[in-house]
C-alpha cells in the first residue's frame, strides 16, 4: 500500500470509552479511524436469541463495509462470539481479541480477569480453541472481577478502574497477568506503573498492519 496514504480504519465499540484506546494504539500509524457504538447489543444479548444477534452483528457489518474501509475492527468481544467469517466483501474484520490470542501463546501459564461475565465462557472457549490449533496445551486461570462492569456502564470510569486495582492488589496472580477487555486497559496502566506485568489488548492493536 502507498505508505503516503492515509488507511481507513472502521472500528465498532460496545461503549463510547473504547474509543480512547484505539485512537492512542494507532496514534503512529498512518490511519484514519472512524468509530461507531453500539451499546444496545449487551441487552440484546440478555433478551434476543442468538439467531436474532446474529441477524443484528451481520446487518451491521455489511453497513460498516459499505463505507469501503480498508478493514474493520472489532474491539468487542460479545461481537465477536457472533462472528464467524475473516471477511465481508473483501474487507478484513480483524477482532481484537484474535490478536489478543497470538500474544498470549507466547506464555506458558495466564490468568485472564473479567469485568463483564457475560463475555467470559465465549472469550475462554475460542481462546482454547486458539491454543488447539496451535498444538500448545491451554494452561489459564478466569477470574471475574464482581460488581465493577456496572460501574462502567453506569460511566462511572473512576470507579470502574479503583474496582480493578483494588481487586489486583489483593489478590496473588498465577503466571501472567491478562485483561482481555479493552476497557480494562486505563486500570492495567496504573498497575503496571506500581510494578505489575499486565497485557492488554492495547498492547497488541500497537502491532496491527494495515
């Protein structure tokens, strides 16, 4: 690609505070990113069947490639539990979490934390998954950090961050720290300033070649 022009980037987010992340992972790239929230896809999944979220992802993946960008970026893992292909329309949909995973093979024992339970079964079972096609044993630990997701639906960011690093600070992590959720990322940073090895996905969007 002609490395003076500027690559379109389309990225969907779960909550608008995703945003911030993207934008400052590929602040070095040449990239143009064009952000969309749809925050109404939590409860659809609380309330719809999974025939009707899948009907909700798809319609809004063909709106996002209608803008012809050069890939799109899923940052939410509920998103991408309900998508299948690598491609629409000859668009790349790259998932966050999928880069997520190449990172984490790198280490011989995790321990993955979650805000949102609803996204834990379908993150942990794609990731073993991911280590299945890899022929490397899954060797990690899931813990849920309670009561703080619905701090950060409430927009109470402070709060929701305090929750994490609190709970962090008082618990004693086997292998490597993991934060699989991109919103977790804010909380990651002040652990790691006080001496905590943490990755996020942050770290790996950094990586992303467009």
């Amino acid at each position: 690609m002609n490395q003076n022009k500027k690559s379109k980037l389309v990225v969907l987010h779960a909550h608008h505070s995703n945003i911030e992340y993207t934008e400052t992972a590929l602040k070095a790239a040449n990239v143009e990113q064009i952000h969309h929230v749809d925050p109404g896809l939590i409860d659809a999944i609380k309330t719809k069947s999974a025939h009707d979220v899948q009907q909700r992802v798809q319609t809004q993946l063909e709106w996002l490639a209608d803008s012809k960008p050069d890939a799109i970026l899923i940052t939410c893992t509920n998103y991408s539990l309900y998508i299948r292909e690598s491609a629409i329309s000859d668009i790349p949909i790259l998932k966050i979490d999928e880069l997520f995973f190449r990172a984490l093979l790198d280490y011989p024992a995790a321990t993955l934390y979650f805000t949102n339970p609803h996204t834990v079964e379908g993150t942990a079972n794609r990731l073993k998954d991911y280590y299945k096609q890899a022929k490397l044993r899954a060797d990690f630990q899931v813990k849920i950090i309670d009561h703080a997701f619905e701090l950060l639906m409430s927009n109470m960011q402070d709060a929701y961050n305090e929750t994490i690093v609190d709970y962090i600070e008082k618990d004693l992590p086997q292998g490597q720290i993991v934060f699989p959720q991109l919103s977790m990322h804010q909380a990651a940073t002040r652990l790691k300033n006080q001496g905590f090895s943490i990755i996020t996905p942050v770290d790996t969007l950094k990586e992303v070649e467009l």
